[in-house]
C-alpha cells in the first residue's frame, strides 16, 4: 500500500495525566488533534514558542511517548506498538541537547555503531567499523575521533555524533527536535547546511521542530505554527512569511529581528497581551483568542479548525 505522503499524522492527541488533588488527576493536553502529512525528502518546520508541544509532538512521532489518540501512518501503513521496531530503521531522531542525548561511557564508534546492532546491519566487525567510519566522514568528523568519548567534543560535534547515530540506519525520515537550538551561530550555520547537504545525497525527509524562524525559512519548503497543543497555520514557507494569516503567527513573526535599521523602525511589532493560558486550564473555544486583538463572541463558543484557503494554506481562525 504505498502513499504520495511519507508520514501522514491524522488528528495525534497526547495527553499527560496530572495530579490535581489528593485523589484527582487532570489530563494535560500537550497536543491536542495536530495533523500534517510530509512528502519524501521534504522538510516540515514546526514553530511556536516554549511550551507549545513541538517536541511532545516529534516524540509521540516516533512512539517515544504512547499517542492518547489520533493515526501516523508512515508510506500508507498505519504504525502502531506492535510495528514500530520495524519502521524504527525508516524513522530516527536527532534529539534537542547533545550534552544529555549522548551516553557518557560510550565511546563515539559505540554510539554510532549501536543503531547497527540493534538492527544486525553488518555481517563482520570490519564492515561494522567501515560504515561507522563512513558515517563520520559524512558529518565531518575524523576517523581518529572513533575512540574518543562524547566529553570530549565541543556542542558542535556532539550533535554531529547524533546525527551520525540517527543516519546510521539509512533512514527517510528524521525528526530534529531543536537540533541545532543549543549550538553558536556559526556552528548552527554548518549543521544547517549539513543537513540540506545530506537531504540531497539521501533524499531523507525532515521534521524540523525549532523556534528560530530564520532558521526555520531556511532549511523548510513548508511551515506549520503551533499554539498551545494545536496547528494553527499551515503553508509554504515564503508565503506564511510574506503573509501571515494567523494573528498568532502574524505576531510571532512580527518579532524577528530585522539586519536593516531603516527596515526595523518600519516594522510594526504585534505585541500580545496577557499570558500563555496553562494547558490544565484552557479558554473555552479557540486557544488564543485571551490574548487575540481580534476575538468576538464566537472564538469563545467554539475552536475553530484549520480550513484550506488555497494553494495549500490552512489557517485555524474565523477572523481571517
């Protein structure tokens, strides 16, 4: 059964049960009915401040969290527990902290090499070594760094170590959860042009979950932005840049920073009111209209959900 999508999402829905009281526990909706679908080598960023459930969503992904409810399809085939090890080899991670997400005791052949153990994708330990060898090279790491331990590289190379562990398994489809988020602007530009290099020797497929939206209109052809839990604009990425439908994103944007000084005191900054509402204790209605210039009486009666306005732009709001 094959698909045009490589990964389709269809309604994902993670709550976390908190303890309220003494005998009460609340769901949390970290995500809240979130769909998508992302073509082969494609990139899909997803945006929205701290808090918002980019990272809950890449990890109920790939079943790193159990999904309260909803459908991920991967090329048409629904995943669920019983398959997941399977597609584990097609859908791998680069996690957020290169500091936390590298085991200390390891040595880097280790990490790198572990992917292919779990998977038995070498048939003799020369073989196992070469393909490690040859994933280093590809991310730009030297063969004598093999034996060398994770402490020992700069914020840089761990993440490179991580990429190279999440390519060991030749997949098509990576979920990079804030990878680049914790690196210098310098280094942040190599592992940018890194990965755009390897999405086109590979033709692997990416989630890239950031708060950057520079680094976001760069690296991705779409961009969905989030908003407590849920999806509130989807489109091609110059198009939601260029014309933003959301107020939401029509704020978020707003804070970019602009290099032309003449161009800044133009700009218009959008600056909401209030604060993030907690996800235990939502606004009836759309999510955002406590904090919306343009809410009326019919944001708080119902959630508005995300409508197709051509050209492939959705936009969840009744405003616009």
């Amino acid at each position: 059964m094959s698909s045009e999508y490589l990964v389709e999402v269809e309604d994902l829905k993670q709550y976390f049960p908190i303890k309220t009281g003494f005998f009460k526990t609340t769901p949390l909706k970290a995500v809240d009915g979130v769909s998508f679908n992302i073509k082969p080598g494609e990139t899909l960023g997803l945006v929205g401040e701290s808090g918002c459930g980019k990272t809950t969503v890449g990890r109920s992904l790939l079943r790193l969290y159990e999904p309260t409810g909803g459908t991920i399809k991967y090329m048409g085939e629904e995943i669920t527990a019983a398959n997941m090890h399977e597609h584990r080899k097609h859908m791998q991670m680069v996690f957020q902290d290169p500091y936390s997400s590298l085991n200390p005791r390891m040595t880097v052949e280790d990490i790198i090499g572990e992917p292919l153990d779990v998977h038995k994708l070498y048939s003799s330990k020369q073989e196992r070594r070469d393909k490690i060898l040859g994933l280093m090279e590809l991310v730009g790491l030297n063969a004598e760094h093999a034996t060398r331990y994770a402490h020992e590289f700069s914020g840089g190379q761990r993440q490179r170590i991580g990429i190279a562990r999440a390519l060991a398994v030749n997949p098509k489809f990576i979920v990079c959860d804030e990878a680049v988020s914790a690196l210098d602007v310098s280094i942040q530009a190599q592992v940018i042009n890194m990965f755009e290099d390897l999405q086109e020797k590979l033709g692997v497929a990416y989630l890239f979950i950031a708060h950057d939206l520079l680094v976001v209109r760069h690296i991705s052809k779409r961009i969905a932005v989030m908003y407590l839990g849920r999806v509130v604009e989807i489109g091609d990425a110059d198009e939601v840049y260029e014309n933003p439908q959301h107020p939401y994103t029509q704020s978020l944007l707003s804070a970019v920073p602009i290099p032309d000084p003449v161009m800044a005191k133009q700009s218009q900054r959008i600056v909401l009111s209030g604060d993030v509402p907690s996800p235990l204790n939502m606004p009836s209605g759309c999510a955002f209209r406590s904090r919306c210039r343009f809410a009326t009486e019919k944001c708080a009666q119902e959630c508005p959900k995300l409508e197709d306005r051509g050209n492939g732009r959705q936009v969840a709001c009744f405003h616009q």
